[in-house]
C-alpha cells in the first residue's frame, strides 16, 4: 500500500505508524513504502522480491531487487527511483 511507512512523531516515542505496529505486535520484518507508489512498478517489484527471497533473507533480496531495477533488468523505464526507491525494509 502507499505510505505505509509513514507515521507521527510522537514525544519520547520516535515514529509511530504502521510499521512500529507489526514490530510490536512480532513480525519479523516489515517492507513499507514512503509515498505514493505506482501498480505495475510496486507488482514487478514484489514479484521479485518473493522470487529472491525464497531463502528467507528479505533484506538482501530487497537489495538485489533495487539493483535489477537501477540496472534496467525490468526495463528503462524502471530504472528512475520513483519505481524502486519509497520501499524500506525493517527487520532481521
């Protein structure tokens, strides 16, 4: 989804928001986003996100992913960081 990253400064707690909410609640990991994402370019990206990450390390996989993309693997126009850049993964 859009914004997922996104929170609220709260005083003496840092960022709260939706990505403090599944740590807390125990997930091991979380991959958000931190605007406004485009549908094919977030559905190529997951697609390869899953594909890499079969092994279980999602943070190295996230990290492959953007690579492929910088290097234009899914195509010129997906090279531009709107595509690849507002994902930001938290965890292990």
């Amino acid at each position: 989804a859009c914004e997922t990253g996104l929170g609220r400064v709260q005083g003496g707690e840092g960022v709260v928001g939706l990505t403090q909410a599944f740590q807390l609640a125990g997930a091991n990991g979380v991959l958000v986003s931190l605007w406004k994402v485009d549908d094919a370019g977030t559905s190529i990206f997951m697609q390869a996100l899953y594909k890499e990450a079969q092994n279980g390390k999602y943070r190295e996989a996230v990290q492959k992913v953007k690579r492929q993309f910088i290097s234009g693997v899914f195509g010129e126009q997906y090279r531009h960081p709107f595509y690849w850049a507002p994902f930001v993964y938290y965890g292990k």
